[in-house]
C-alpha cells in the first residue's frame, strides 16, 4: 500500500471519506471535553461514565440513535461535569445558553457570533 493508511482520506472524514462531523459545533464540543480532561478538570474516566450516563438516558427515553443525539449527549455530559466539577451552576449554563442563543438569532447569516 502507497502512501500510508490515510492517504488520499480529507480532514476529519472517515474511512469511506464521508465527514465525520455535521456541523463544526460537534467537533468543537468534542475539543473541549478533551481540553477540560487534559487540564484535569475531570478524568477521562468521569468523562467516559457521564457520556455513557447521558447516552444511556437518551435511549430509555427511546431517542433516535443517531448524530444529534450523540452530540445533544455529548453536550448534556460536559454540562453535567462541569456543573459539578466547578463554581458554575446550572443556572448559569442556562442563562449563558439564553444569551447564545439571542446572540445566534440576531447575527446575520454568514457572520460570527458574538456576545
């Protein structure tokens, strides 16, 4: 085989080529899990029990198992680690989300996002 095992692969695509991301944010989110894990927030193991935590609930709620709700899990498990690993609370993720989500609505298309 010429050219090792990834060539001729685009960034971020698997194996077939296909991306391995639908939206930026979901790559994003999974670089802050590993960041807060490096920086000894939390373990990777605790990181491993709330994602499996998170997953386990989405489907006893029988979600679909797909993309979204992986990374809707993904998100729901930093949330949960960070509000217990940290002086930030679940009042403020959720006002935080709230001014993101204001923020998102009145930026126009195409541009950054911006609080």
């Amino acid at each position: 085989m010429t050219g090792g095992l990834n060539s001729g692969l685009k960034p971020l695509a698997d194996i077939d080529g296909d991306p391995v991301f639908d939206e930026p944010w979901q790559a994003q989110s999974l670089a802050i899990a590993d960041s807060l894990v490096q920086r000894g927030l939390f373990s990777a193991q605790d990181w491993s029990a709330a994602l499996g935590q998170a997953l386990s609930e989405a489907r006893t709620r029988n979600e679909t198992d797909n993309h979204d709700t992986y990374y809707r899990c993904v998100i729901s498990a930093l949330e949960s680690l960070i509000a217990s690993s940290t002086d930030i609370d679940d009042l403020a993720m959720a006002q935080k989300r709230k001014d993101w989500e204001s923020a998102y609505r009145a930026t126009p298309h195409g541009q950054p996002v911006e609080l």
